[in-house]
C-alpha cells in the first residue's frame, strides 16, 4: 500500500467520516421531522374528533330539548338518530387507533349495519311523527328511510358475497 507522508490517507479517512456523519445527521433529522410531523398530524384529528363529537352531542341534546319543548319530541328523534348513525358510520370508517388484528372486512360489516339502523331507527320514528301528526310530511319521508334501512340490511345478510 501507498503512504503517503503528508497523511493524504488519513485527511481522505477523516473527509469521508465528516460526509458520512453529515448525511446521518440529515437522515435523521428528516425521519425525526417525519415522526414529529405525524404525531402533530394524529394529536390534532383526534383533538379535531373529539371537538366535532362532542359538538354534536351538544347539538343533539338542543335538538330533543327543543324538540321536546315544541311539541314534536318524535320529529326530533328521528334527526338525532339519524344523523347519529352518520357520526358512528364515520368513527368506524376512520378509526382513531387501527391495531395489527383490524379486520376491514368486519368494519365494511359494522358500517353497514350502523348504516341500516339509523335508517330503520329514523323511519320507525318518522312513521311515529307521522301518526301523531308532527308532521305531513313524514307520510312521505318514512317509507324511503325504511326501505334504504331494509336495502341496507339485504346487503348485510346477502350469503352471495364472501
């Protein structure tokens, strides 16, 4: 092996550690940036969620009160359960935390049945508006909330699907 005596050997050592310990410390501090980025990223939907959901029991609560209150407590109902059956469709469609045993086909599943349930549980209580006459317009309504819910629980129950 060539030596040199000015040490060229040891200055291109040194020079090759620097790049090396350069690039690391920028891999690094990308993945660092990546990870924190995530994290911030995560804490502010959940903090977002957790607004929105508890935003919506505000809102549900004020919409059976009211509801309650001016004498249509059936009508009232009917939003709340429908448009709760939307929140819950959407926890299941985005899951805060997924864990290594999430099955999606068993979500697909659940977000099908919550589905049929806020349409059946929207048109029985429509039905009940309509008889009690809250409201003409619930003799319309009720019959396609119940027949969404009855088309959604076909596709719950098909046995043709795997």
């Amino acid at each position: 092996m060539w030596r040199s005596p000015s040490g060229l050997r040891n200055r291109r050592a040194e020079a090759l550690r620097h790049v090396l310990a350069e690039a690391l410390r920028h891999v690094l501090a990308e993945a660092l940036r990546h990870v924190l980025a995530e994290a911030l990223r995560h804490s502010l939907l959940i903090t977002l969620r957790a607004f929105w959901l508890t935003l919506f029991a505000t809102g549900a609560v004020a919409v059976l009160t009211f509801g309650w209150q001016g004498g249509e407590p059936w009508t009232a109902g009917a939003f709340v359960v429908f448009f709760a059956s939307r929140v819950w469709r959407s926890v299941i469609k985005r899951p805060l935390v997924v864990g290594p045993a999430d099955n999606p086909a068993r979500r697909a599943h659940q977000f099908i049945a919550v589905t049929a349930a806020g349409y059946l549980g929207a048109g029985i209580l429509a039905v009940v508006a309509a008889v009690v006459g809250e409201g003409q317009e619930w003799i319309y309504v009720a019959p396609f909330f119940l027949v969404m819910g009855a088309l959604q629980l076909a596709l719950l129950f098909d046995r043709s699907q795997p």
